[in-house]
C-alpha cells in the first residue's frame, strides 16, 4: 500500500534520493523540488515552466546538473544554471540523464518528431560531448549498475530495458535486450541491491520490479500513470514514486496538478546510479 508524501504537483520526473532528500523535476512548473520524509518542499533551481522535459542529476563533485531541451545546465553558486554543454548539434532534445562514477553524463533524446528513433549522448568531464548509440525508441530512464559497469536504458515504445557496456572513454558496446517487459512501457528507473530493476510504467499505472530476462518480481498499482520510481530513504528501501493523470502528449502543459509523491517500503534497498 502506497502512501501519499506530496500532492499538487504537475508532472513529477527524474526522482532521484540526494543529501537525505528526494528531488524530482516538476514539469509544468520549472521547478527543481527537493522532499523531506515530513513533506516538506523547497524549491532548489526553476527553469521557464514551459520547458518540458528536463530532468536532474548531481556531477562528480556534487554540482547539481540539469538537462533542459538541447542544454546540459549546471547550477552556479549563486543558484542560477548556466550551460554546461550545448547538445543541438546531436539532437533537438533531451530526456534523461545519468552521471557514472567516472563522472561521465549520459544522456538520451531525439527529435519533436518522437516517432523517429533517438540516441545517447555522453558528456565527458572535460565538457565534450558525443553521440554514443542511436535507434533508442523513446529512451527514458537510465541508470548505471553500483559496479559502473553497465548503462541500463529503458525504451518505452519499445517495452524493453536495453544494457550496453561502459567503456573506459565514455563509450558504449555490447548493446543487448537486459529485460522484454512485453505490454510494459518502462518510463523512470532505479536498481537495487539484488540487481533488478524498478521501472514505473505511465499507461499501466504501475510500478513493477524485473530481474534481468524480465521476470516479473513484484508490481505496486496505482490509480495514475508513474512516471519515475526511485530507492531512498535512510536505508534505501523506501520506493518514491512519482505519478500523475495523464492526458497525451498534447495536454503536457495544461496539467490540473493531478501530480503526487507516493511512499512504498520494499525489501531490497537501493543500489548504482542515480
């Protein structure tokens, strides 16, 4: 049974637990938030409310980074976020985004046009950037295994979770099929200890908990899409979710605040990156 932590918000994305709280990206509203385990919220970066997608994650030095359309944004002292890398010359748009323990920053995106497959992009700390892999189909969330060994990519118009190895340079290889989720449409995604993988799934309603081959483990359902699920809490074993009433692609920015953060107790605590 899921409790309700925060209501009202737009579209919650990229929950991610940091620095003893969970921040998410709160589409429809430009804010970066940031949640205790009392509710309490605090608005920790904006970007202009009409910007959809963007999503967050944290440098190797703790810098809050935030992928906003063709842009790689790093906060600045002053909390302002100023461009980290420009990525318009790889594509139109990004969606996710994930930084290994060698403080690589993967990202994926494509074109407006989201029939068209899209691609994964790495940020080096140097601040280059390069195309990685294409013919993603709807990447959304990633995450890297505790090892930095493997990138774990969910396609959602593909129903799958695709691994690729992690080169030394950045790269990736040995691209494979990590789960065939088969009606599933994985969106936001988190490991744990055990190696499998919780993915939320919009048009299911659902959260579910897949080993690699796609066994399914457990599933929490809900009464709206989930969008992004995420491990924390003091130790590791509280499953955020992140789910809201979804009306299509073309009503993204007319949300009603249908937006909630739930709470689950699981038995197997959090694992890798994000």
């Amino acid at each position: 049974m899921s409790q309700v932590l925060v209501d009202g918000l737009g579209y919650g994305e990229s929950a991610r637990w940091h620095d003893g709280r969970l921040w998410l990206a709160n589409w429809g509203a430009g804010e970066v938030l940031a949640v205790g385990l009392d509710g309490a919220r605090e608005v920790m970066a904006t970007v202009p409310p009409e910007t959809i997608p963007f999503s967050i994650d944290w440098s190797a030095d703790g810098t809050l980074l935030v992928i906003a359309g063709s842009r790689l944004l790093r906060q600045e002292d002053d909390g302002s976020l100023g461009t980290a890398a420009d990525l318009s010359g790889i594509a139109e748009l990004f969606n996710e985004i994930v930084v290994d323990p060698r403080g690589n920053t993967y990202l994926n995106g494509g074109s407006l046009d989201f029939s068209k497959p899209g691609v994964i992009a790495v940020v080096a700390p140097d601040g280059s950037a390069r195309e990685v892999a294409d013919g993603i189909e709807f990447g959304n969330g990633m995450a890297v295994t505790a090892d930095g060994s493997t990138l774990i990519v969910a396609e959602s118009f593909a129903c799958r979770l695709t691994a690729f190895d992690l080169g030394s340079d950045g790269g990736l290889s040995n691209r494979r099929v990590w789960a065939d989720l088969g009606d599933g449409h994985p969106d936001g995604i988190c490991l744990d200890a055990e190696g499998a993988v919780w993915y939320a799934d919009v048009p299911n309603q659902r959260c579910v908990r897949v080993s690699e081959g796609g066994e399914v483990l457990q599933t929490v359902d809900l009464d709206r899409g989930a969008f992004s699920c995420m491990l924390g809490g003091p130790d590791g074993d509280t499953l955020f979710i992140l789910a809201a009433q979804w009306n299509g692609f073309e009503n993204m920015r007319l949300t009603d605040r249908t937006g909630k953060l739930l709470t689950t107790q699981v038995q197997t605590p959090h694992a890798g990156h994000p």
